[in-house]
C-alpha cells in the first residue's frame, strides 16, 4: 500500500462507516447547521509552520479517533478506500 | 458514556434547558440582535496555538456556568443530549 | 444577585437612563453617524490573550464611567436591570 | 467641564472654525478625494495596546494642532463645544 | 537545458502522466469538489520569509513525489515538458 | 510658512510639474493601469509603529525625487502650492 | 540615464523581448490562467520592513534573469524603454 505523509499541520482521516460512526453514540442532528462527521486519523503532519521557523506540536496522533468538520477537507481513494486530507483545525475533537 | 476531548481552545457546553435558565436570573431581551445561551462546561481543550509553539491557558474550567454566542456552535448528540463544541472566544463570560 | 464574569478583554456595563446621561454634560448630536452611549463598568475580564501567552493589563476598572460604541456589544437583562457584555475595545473613553 | 480620557491609541480633537482653519494657511481643495480637516488635540490616550502587552508611546501631545481625517471618528458635544474621538492612525500630521 | 530556481517556499513540480497517475495507487474521486494532482519535486526554494527575516526550512526536497492542489499554481514549458510552480502550502501530502 | 510633520510613516510630497516631470527621462506609458506620479519629498514623518514599540527607520528623507503612486494619498493647498499626504508604503521608488 | 532605487522589497525588471523569451527555452501555454513573463532584473530595494524593525535579505541580485507576474507591477519608461517595478513576492523563479 502506499504510504502518505500529510504536509504541514495536516492529516489524513479515514471516515468512519454509517454503521461504525452509530456504534460510538454520538449523533449529528440533521437540524445541525454543520455537520461534523467521525473517522480515525491514519497520518499525521509535521506541525505548523511557526513564526520562529519552528513546527508546533500536534495534539492528533495515528489512531485516534476524531470528529471532523468535513468542509475544507479533501477527498482521495487509496486502495479503495477513501480518506481525506484535512488540516489539525477542521479536528474538533478526540472521542476516548 | 463516550468521552469527548475538544481540540485547542473548543470547549464542550451542554446548554441549559429552559428552565434552567429561567432559574439563573439572566434574560436575554427578545429584541437582542444576537442571543447568547446559557449552559455548563462539560469538557475543555488543550488551548489555543501560540505563536511561540506554546498553547493559551484556558480562563474555563469544567463545571463552569457560562453564557455563549451560539453562533460559530457545533451541535452533536451524545447519549439523546444536545451538546455544543464551540471556541473559548464565543463564550462571553461565566456566571458564579 | 447572580455574578457575572467577562471572559478575555470584555466588559459589562450598566447603560445610563437618559437622566444621568443628561446629567454628565455630554450630548451626542443627532447627526452622527455612530451614536456612542454612556454607562457605568461593573465587571472587567481578565484581559486579552496576547500573542506570548500572557494577558494585557485592562484600562478599564469597575465604576469606571464610560462612553461606548453600541454596536457589538450584546444585551442581557439581570434582575431587571439591562447590562451590555462588550469588547474593552468598544469603549471610546473614561467619563471623570 | 466633565473631563475625558480616551482609551487606547484613541485621542480627543477640537475641530477648527472655518475662521482659524483659514488662519492656517492649509487649503483642502474641493476636488480632494477624502477632505482633512484642522483642529486641537485636548486628550490622549495611553497608546495601543502591543503584542508583547506594552503601549505604544503617542506621537500626539495635548495642545497639538493637526490635521485629521473625518472618517471614523465618533462626534460627541461638551459643554455645548463639538468634539471628535478618533484613532491617532487617523491623524494625517502636526501642524506647527 | 534551462535551470529554474522558484523563489521563497515555491515548488517547481513535474505532474505525472495519467499512467504514472493510475500505477500510484491513489484516484481522485469525481465527485471531489478539488481534484489534487500527482507529480514530482525537481526544484525547491529556499523557504518562506519569517518575521525574524530568516527562511522556514522546506519540507519537500527534490524528487519528491506529491499530492497538490492545481489551484494557485503557474503553467510553464520547458523544453517541451509541463511543469508548475506552486507554493508548498499547495502541496498536501508526500507520497512514499 | 506653516510647518507641517507628518505621523507614523507618512511623508508629504510636492508633486512635480509636468515640464519637471519631462526633464526627469521617466514616462509613464498612457496604456499603464496605475499611473505612478513623480515629486520631491518635503517632510518625513517618525516611522512605522512596531508590534515591539519602537518605529522603523524611514528609507526616505527630506528632498529625495521619488516615483509615488497617488492612489492612497491626501491632497492639500499649503502657501497657494498643492502636496501630498502618504505613506512610505505608496513610494514605488527614489530616483536619484 | 536616470537611476531609480525601488524601495522596500521591490524591484524593477526589464522584460524581454519576444526573441529573447524564445531562447530561453521556457515557454507559457496559452491556456495558463495566468500568464507570467521573464525578464532581467536591474534594480533591487533594500528588503521588506519586518517586525523587528530590520530588513529581509533580498534573494534577487541585480542582473537575475527571473519569471514574473506581471499582475501588481507597474509600468514605467525611462530612455524609451519599458521597465517594471514590482515586488519580490510577485517574482516566481530565478532562471539559470
């Protein structure tokens, strides 16, 4: 399989199926205004590029399991699979 | 119950119920051009990305009363309860 | 009497009636093209989060006699009594 | 006189009369684009607030005459005297 | 042949041909609303201005093969061949 | 002659008449979308305010030609002659 | 010849003619969306203002043969020649 590295603060998500994302509890209303969707994180940038020329630490790890907001993301299929590539900022939360 | 854990400077709110708010004692004018809600802090992220790599502290802590612009909100569903993840910046204050 | 804490560089403040505006000898003239009003501080945030992480000291204090832009504050009303939650920012000068 | 104290960056002119505008020896001609006007700077504020939490020193003094854009500045009426409250960036130049 | 030198945290890349493309393993899907494009690093820059006024080091090096995004990117021949200069902000993902 | 100094990094220009505009070898071609005037630097303001408080060191000074574009600037009538008001920013460049 | 020193992070480039773009051997598909132009550069400012209050180093030198944007810069003639001045950041790849 090829292996993908996400530039920068970005990184690839594979979204979870209609039946994984109802096993984790959590519901997006369909009144919402944005609907976040749910995935586990399969690669990881290498941070932000900071003002000092540094990178910042992400708070994202391989294997987490996310709630992203989908805008803003983009879309590839890889193996047949399909992922997206989306920056640390459209994560808005860990789910334990 | 699933644990949720927001990214940067989002917090979890879980907005009051109507009666709840009746109790504090803040009404918000119906001529209000933009109506902030009421609600507790239920989770609260790690802060937000510092120029110098460094993350903010948060000025909310879990538990907190808090009134917020629902604006910029994201609603989700957890366990049949409405929760909201938004940013420490649309939170207008907290009520002791 | 519930408490009200503003959160980073916001303000509360206690609108005047229009008798203690009359009073303080400052008239805006129907002709302008943003109406500033006054009212009196009653509770100060902890200060704006700056780019090192730390807080900028607030000019204002509780008591502080002001004059302030409207526009962009939000309006509650507690025990009664309209309060407005705005940006230090929005206040265009001290009334001694 | 009810005294004021602009906040921030903000100071406190007394626009001419056409009278000592002309005294001036400045002539805006009627074609300008954006048309300055004159006047005397009677407060000033303590400076902008800097990313590192510190002021900026005002290049603005008490006293100064100088010539300053209308736009965005906010009118009020002292003591039946017009005033402006405006951002020292709005301050085009002294006039010795 | 001509040698190119892109300027600041510009990127010259060669794009595949749709055979490369499709021996990668990875597809864009139709419905993508932004189609990313492969290809391969032949010159890098010397990095982004920082506010310091040194340059951010680049995380692409030559021969890179990279995802990107078409948009933002400069068409130009060279020696009968396509390529593109594009920001390394455009690039999302290295490929291995 | 009243003296004028401009705030920040502003400078007051005399533009240049057209016969001293022909002397000077530089034509601005009819076909240009932003016809550039030429002119004489008369004052200089402090600099530019820095986010560490200081100000920059202004690249031009008190009789330099210079190439300016006029969008931007404030027009006004000193002593029966027209000058500009503008930020160093609008100086494209010194001709020597 | 009159010498003009652009100011900032400007520079000022001679564009090639028809014939001189031909040899070098680069060449922009007419249906690139945006068309950039070679050219020599003959004129380097002093480098963009930082926050610190220093200058960045320019990385163009006079005499660079350079691919530009032709898109911000502004014409002018100077002994019947057309030059450009524009800014380093609109100047895509030095040219070997």
């Amino acid at each position: 399989m090829a292996k993908i590295r996400p530039l920068g603060d970005r990184v690839v998500v594979r979204p979870d199926s209609k039946e994984e994302t109802t096993r984790s509890g959590i519901i997006i209303p369909d009144t919402a205004k944005e609907k976040p969707q749910q995935g586990a994180v399969i690669a990881v940038g290498n941070g932000r590029l900071l003002d000092n020329g540094g990178r910042s630490v992400m708070e994202l790890h391989e294997g987490d399991r996310v709630l992203f907001a989908k805008y803003g993301g983009t879309e590839i299929i890889l193996d047949d699979e399909i992922y997206l590539v989306l920056r640390e900022n459209d994560v808005l939360a860990i789910l334990d």
